[in-house]
C-alpha cells in the first residue's frame, strides 16, 4: 500500500520531470556553458523567493571530475561524528532520488522531500507568472533549491553540497563554502566545459570564494590545472591544502586518496570553529564511521550467481585506472573480471575503453537506454580497436546474464562506466547496502 509521503513525492515528481533535465538530454556543443547555462539568475531569483535559505548554512563545497560524492560523503559523516546535524547534497542518484539529499546520514524522507519539492516548484511558477528569472530554472535548480529548503526547515545548519556539472555555472555555486574541495581535474563534459584540462580546472575552481580554504588532489607545477587553481586561489586570498602524497606516489587504494582529502577538509574545519560534542576534525573518521559513508556504485563489492561483483561508475579514464589498481590487489578477486560497460555519449569512450581493454579480454557492452547514453555498437566498435573480445547486449540486464555465462567459477565481474548503469543493474545483484570490504 503506498503511503500518503510517497504519493504526495509522486505527484510532486511528475511536476518536476516536467523541467529541462540536463542529466537526461544530450548536451549540444558551442560556447562554453551556453548549452546549458550563461548564469546563475535563475537559481538566485528562486532563492531570492525562498527568503535566501542559503545563507543559513555553513558549507563545505564539493568539486572535481572523480571522487567527489565520496569525499562529500566523508565530510559529512566526520561532521555528524563531532555531534552535529549535517546536511549533504549529491548526484547523480543512483536508484532513487531521495539519495540526493541525505540529513543526519539518513536520505530524506518521502513526505519531507514532497514537501521541499512543493514549495521550490511553487516558486517556480510563482517566476513564470512574474516573469523574472526563475522561469528558467531547471530539474536541477530547482531540486537544489529543494534541498537548501529542506534542509532549513529540518533546523540543520551544517551542510556538505557537491557540484553536479563543473562549478562557476553549477547552482550549488549560489553557496559559499568555507571549505572548497576540487578532488581532481581530467577531462570530461568537454561540449560544456572546455577542451583543456586548465579550461575545466577554472570550471571547477570557481566554486572558491574569497578566504575560503581550498583542499585539493591537483598539483600545482608543472600541472596545467594546477597553475590555474593556484592562480585563482591566489587571487581569492585562499590557502591551498593537498595531501602529503600528491608530490609523490599516491596511495593505491582509491578510498584511501578520498579518506585523505576529506581529513584535510575536517582538521581546517576544526580550525575554524566547527564543533558539536567535540571539534570537527579527521581523527574522527574511524573505520566504523568511513564504512557508513559508502555509497553505492562506488567500488562496492556484492555476491551475485556464486561470483563476486563490482560496481564501480567510474567514467573518466584516470578514475578508472585508479580503479582497477585497486581491485587488482584484493585476494578475493582472482584473474582479470568479465567486464559489463556502458557509458555517455559525451565521455572519452575510448579513452575508457583502452583502459578497460588492458584489465580483461572479455567485455559485454550495453546501454541504458537513454538519449545520453552511448550505443553498444558504438561501445563495441570502440573496444576492438584495443584487441578485446567485445560483444553487445541490448539491455543492462541481458549483459549482466551473459557476464555471469562468460564468467568462470572462482572468477568475478565489474559493471563499470556508469552511474546510471549501476543504478539499472543493482537491484538484480541484491545490493542494498555497501559492503563494508569496500571500504
């Protein structure tokens, strides 16, 4: 029996897929950011409206082309161990839309979100009929809007928001951070965001507001991106944090390099003042509180027909790399994984898929369905570039059956190069919560 929270959620879900999702739609090329947006006065008129919810939360801003959901994740979960109520925006969701928005470590309720939902969408008409800049807001204004707002009237002060597309344009970029993170810069949403690794990096690095501390992965010499940062930090009047490593050779484990960047977002918020029952810091970030930060389709290890699986949405091939080192020194993942791909139309498909290609020689590509997603065929085509045994399955989970066919006993598969794809495919491997070995 549906509830009255999750038909009042319902009714105001069909109001908001009424508005332009870029999450779903091909983002067409040209000048950088035109496509989709030239500004934030949309965004800043709903808030204008709501009576500036934003100004009522102190924030850690989150940026970067990987990492960047666990970081915030974190960063939340070390606020919330000091004794804190903490707030916590991300994207994409993975199975369902309440993922977004997380308050006390718990997704928010179907009867809070519909409530949030209401009083964002009402504004938004409320622009149409004004005429002022509000008519322009998107899916993603106004769910973000949503969120300042939720967030607000559960009494939560603290709030983690992790951009959705780049930075300068992204409506999360109508919060000021005191902490800003931009966990790393390769290239992506090129048609959006620049050609460059320093066009994506400013992109990125304009979330940084003026004496905010920057926490970072980028180097800065001789990096392209990380002269940028540095410029722009400089010009800011922020200092810049990086992890010990980043002159060096970096941990092998990804959630290690996330756990790093994260304690440096937590001791220099303890620095700040940030205190509940005890200062924030990242001494707080014990195994028992980083397991509960694990969100899914991040490096997330399930059994599934007697094999091990994981799920991973990493989409740029550096993260990828990353990945597979990973997993590559875990005992109980033995040989090279089936691997079961699908991924945008607008990432590096064969950047990826080289990557991909030198982990396996078994690969079964396949697609969402979606008007962003990339054709198998095109996946396929792609792959036998690099030598791989390469085939097409026409849905997430023919591929995921004939992965288990292809895959031995005793051997394992990773569903990889989307978010979206992960969220197609978990339900069927029985995830429903990370497992700790993930972590």
């Amino acid at each position: 029996m549906v509830g009255g929270g999750e038909r009042a959620l319902a009714v105001q879900m069909a109001r908001l897929e009424g508005l332009i999702d870029w999450e779903q739609r091909e983002r067409a090329p040209g000048a950088r950011g035109q496509a989709m947006r030239v500004d934030l006065r949309p965004i800043e008129d709903l808030a204008s409206l709501a009576g500036r919810p934003d100004r009522g939360l102190c924030v850690v801003h989150v940026a970067g082309s990987k990492g960047k959901g666990s970081v915030a994740a974190l960063v939340a979960a070390g606020i919330g161990a000091a004794g804190l109520r903490v707030g916590r925006y991300g994207s994409p969701h993975v199975e369902h839309v309440r993922e977004r928005i997380v308050l006390d470590s718990q997704p928010i309720s179907d009867g809070a979100l519909a409530e949030a939902l209401e009083t964002a969408l009402d504004l938004r008409d409320a622009a149409v009929a004004f005429g002022s800049d509000g008519a322009e807001a998107t899916w993603f204004d106004v769910l973000t809007l949503a969120a300042m707002v939720a967030m607000r009237d559960a009494g939560i002060r603290y709030a983690v928001f992790e951009c959705g597309l780049g930075g300068r344009l992204d409506s999360t970029n109508l919060l000021v951070g005191e902490v800003c993170v931009v966990t790393n810069i390769e290239l992506e949403h090129t048609a959006i965001l620049g050609s460059t690794r320093a066009e994506i990096a400013f992109e990125k690095v304009s979330i940084l507001g003026q004496a905010a501390t920057l926490v970072t992965a980028v180097p800065d010499e001789p990096d392209e991106a990380g002269r940028v940062i540095a410029r722009h930090a400089e010009m800011m009047g922020s200092a810049v944090l990086r992890p010990a490593w980043v002159s060096g050779e970096a941990p092998c484990a990804v959630a290690d390099r996330n756990r790093d960047l994260a304690v440096l977002v937590l001791d220099e918020l303890g620095r700040r003042g940030w205190a509940g029952a005890v200062p924030v810091a990242g001494a707080l970030l014990t195994p028992d509180v980083v397991a509960k930060a694990a969100l899914p389709g991040r490096l997330e290890l399930v059994r599934h027909a007697d094999r091990w699986v994981v799920l991973d949405g990493a989409h740029v091939p550096g993260s990828m790399t990353a990945v597979l080192a990973d997993l590559a020194t875990r005992p109980e993942l033995v040989g090279p994984p089936v691997v079961v791909f699908g991924a945008g139309k607008d990432k590096d498909l064969a950047g990826l898929l080289k990557v991909v290609a030198a982990a396996t020689d078994r690969l079964v590509c396949t697609s969402v369905g979606t008007r962003t997603a990339a054709p198998p065929g095109k996946l396929v085509e792609n792959a036998r570039r690099f030598v791989v045994s390469a085939e097409m399955a026409p849905t997430p989970r023919i591929a995921l059956n004939r992965a288990v066919e292809l895959c031995l006993p005793g051997g394992w598969i990773l569903v990889t190069g989307s978010l979206h794809l992960i969220g197609a495919l978990r339900p069927f491997v029985g995830a429903t919560q990370p497992d700790p070995t993930s972590c």
